[in-house]
C-alpha cells in the first residue's frame, strides 16, 4: 500500500558547515535515505569536490561520464546527470574533483555565478519532494550557490570549543545572502553530531546552542556511531548497513522531527486560516441571522487537516530514548528548559 502523506517539507535543504569533518556528508547520504524510507521522493545533490556523498552512496566518483560540475557550467540539464541511489532509494546529482574547475569558472564569469545552482534546480523542484545539497567545508562559491538555491540550511555542528565561532561566520553568511538575493532562506535547523554525552564540554556546548537558538536545535542528536563510520566503505546509507544501530534510528529521528516540525507548521497555518475563514464568516452572516456562532463552528470545522506519518517514523522518533541520540538532560527536561525560557513552540 502506497503511503500517504499530504505535508510538503522544505524542498531544497542545503546541509552547510565550513568547518570539515563534522558530519555534512554523513547527514546528507543518511538523511536521504531516511526521508526516501518514508516513501518521499528525494534528491540528493553532490556539491563537494572531495564527491563524498557521491562514494557513500555507492557510485565510484572516478568512473562519472556527468556530474555536478557539468551542471553547473550549464553543459547539461540537472536531469540528465541524474543517477538512482540502490539501495537508498532517492537520485543523486554525483560530482567529483572537477567540480573545484567548475568553481574556477563560476568565480571568473561576470554575472550570475551565484544562481547557476538554483537556475539548473528549477525545472527539477516539482520532480522531487526533498532536494538536499551536501556543501564543501567552505564559504566558497559553491556553498554560495546552494545557499542561494536553497529554501533553508541545516547546519550539523561538533559540539565543541570553536564550534559556535564557525556558526557565527555561517550565520552571516546566510545573512548576506537573505539581503542579497534568496530572502526566504531560513535556518532550517541546528543538528548536534558525533555527540558524547560522556564529554563535559560537548555538554556545555550544546546547553550554549539551546540557549542561543532556542528551537532551532534539532532536538534529536546524533551520537557518536561506529556504524556511521564505516557505512560510507560499504557504499551504503547506514539505514543499509545495519538498520538496527543507533546512527540508523537517530537519522531516522531526525526525518522523523524534520516531517513532524512541517506538520505543526501546516497545521498552524490551516487553523490560522480556519479562523480568518471564521471571523468573516460571522462577520457576513452577522447582518443577514441571528446566529454568527453557528457559521463560525461550520466554518471552523470546514478545513480538516490530514496528516498521515508513516508508522516506522512515528515510532523511532515518538520518545527519543537513550538510544536514539542523546539527550544530555532528558528529552522532556529539554522542552520544561524551553518552557521555562517561554520559548515560542
Ligand atoms: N555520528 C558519527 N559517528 C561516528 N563517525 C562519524 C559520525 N558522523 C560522521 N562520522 C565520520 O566522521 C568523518 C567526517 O564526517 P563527514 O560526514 O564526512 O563530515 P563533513 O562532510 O562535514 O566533512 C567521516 O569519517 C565520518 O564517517
Ligand atoms: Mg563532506
């Protein structure tokens, strides 16, 4: 049976870090999967030289007749450089060195080097529910582009010492390219990686984070995993590696918060929406009956909102429990912390 959902998640998700080694790669392959799992039809889109996510995906980066860099050259349509992801289950725009070429190029062309990514997603966005973007550790042109293709950025950070200075220079950078050319760009989330709860400062660091950004931070962390690790040797998301290991379940949190946080925003703006309909409705009917309540209760329950969750989501991510990720002081203590800080939901 087909699964049903009706919620659209952010399309295009650039997954950015300048800082190397702290789980971009990791991130994008996993969480591709992990979507894709939940029946979503998702792309995952190469845009790092060292073709990572090309390798951990299973397809042998020296051996591409297309990849992202002829994309971006404007050489070939993003669809024709396109390969299917087994198993895994999404399509995956491949790249390799010549991409750093590409970013020679880009840098040298007059105009419009910033919107090469965004103008080649264009006729793809429909195709695909969930367009993810693996960055190079770099604030160079190619993190620029997909940060100007994309609709937000989730930022996988170490929780460690220098870790908040890198996202304060992220953070900017995200900022100039809100005022320049892609206002809509939003933080689509903070995610803690290659978490140890048994570290003091990964503890002090990540109390930091709650505290700064508040709900920005994912609330599933991803710990420290071995199976992540070597995944990526095997050519295989970890979902295929060893399903049961909690890399596996904590990416599949984390789709399964990413799928849910979209859901509460549907459904706030369908209420939102419910009672504006209902405010003019008892503002019409007002003149014309005596029984304006009435056609607001009609109105009100005139918008259902259907939200279906496929069951294996819902169930890793209901209750994060000590195995799936960790959470340094507790799952509930962390939304009472919140609460108390009268954070918005
Ligand atoms: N949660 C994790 N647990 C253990 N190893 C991890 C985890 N996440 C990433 N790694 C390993 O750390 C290294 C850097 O991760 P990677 O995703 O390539 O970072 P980036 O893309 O930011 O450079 C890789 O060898 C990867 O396998
Ligand atoms: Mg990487």
């Amino acid at each position: 049976m087909a699964v049903k959902y009706t919620v659209a998640m952010k399309r295009v998700i650039a997954i950015a870090n300048q800082k190397g080694g702290v789980g971009k790669t990791t991130t994008a392959v996993n969480l591709a999967a992990s979507l894709a799992a939940t029946k979503r039809r998702v792309l995952l889109i190469d845009l790092d030289p060292q073709g990572n996510a090309t390798m951990g995906s299973g397809i042998n980066k020296s051996q591409l007749e297309r990849s992202s860099c002829d994309v971006l050259l404007e050489e070939i349509e993003l669809s024709a450089a396109l390969v299917a992801v087994e198993p895994g289950g999404f399509s995956l725009l491949p790249a390799n060195q010549d991409l750093t070429a590409a970013e020679v190029r880009l840098l040298t062309m007059p105009s419009g080097r910033e919107t090469k990514l965004r103008a080649a997603l264009a006729p793809v966005r429909d195709a695909f529910d969930v367009i993810l973007i693996d960055c190079p550790p770099a604030l160079n042109m190619l993190t620029v582009n997909s940060l100007v293709a994309a609709d937000s950025v989730l930022i996988p950070m170490q929780c460690e010492y220098y870790a908040l200075e890198g996202l304060s220079a992220l953070l900017g950078t995200v900022e100039q390219i809100r005022a320049a050319v892609n206002p809509r760009l939003e933080i689509e989330g903070i995610l803690r990686t290659m978490f140890d709860p048994r570290n003091n400062l990964a503890n002090e660091v990540s109390a930091q984070l709650i505290t700064h950004f508040g709900d920005k931070v994912f609330r599933t962390i991803i710990p420290r995993n071995i199976r992540l690790a070597e995944a990526p040797s095997f050519g295989r998301p970890v979902l295929f590696h060893d399903k049961e290991s909690r890399g596996a379940l904590s990416y599949l949190a984390l789709a399964g918060e990413m799928i849910r946080r979209e859901e509460e925003d549907e459904e706030r703006a369908a209420s939102a929406a419910a009672s504006a309909a209902a405010a003019a409705a008892a503002g019409s009917l007002a003149g014309a009956t005596s029984d304006p309540g009435m056609s607001a209760v009609n109105a009100g329950s005139s918008a259902p909102v259907e939200t279906e969750t496929p069951q294996a989501i819902g169930t890793a991510t209901a209750e994060p429990t000590s195995d799936i990720g960790h959470t340094p002081q507790g799952p509930s203590s962390a939304v009472d912390e919140r609460k108390a800080r009268s954070l918005p939901d």
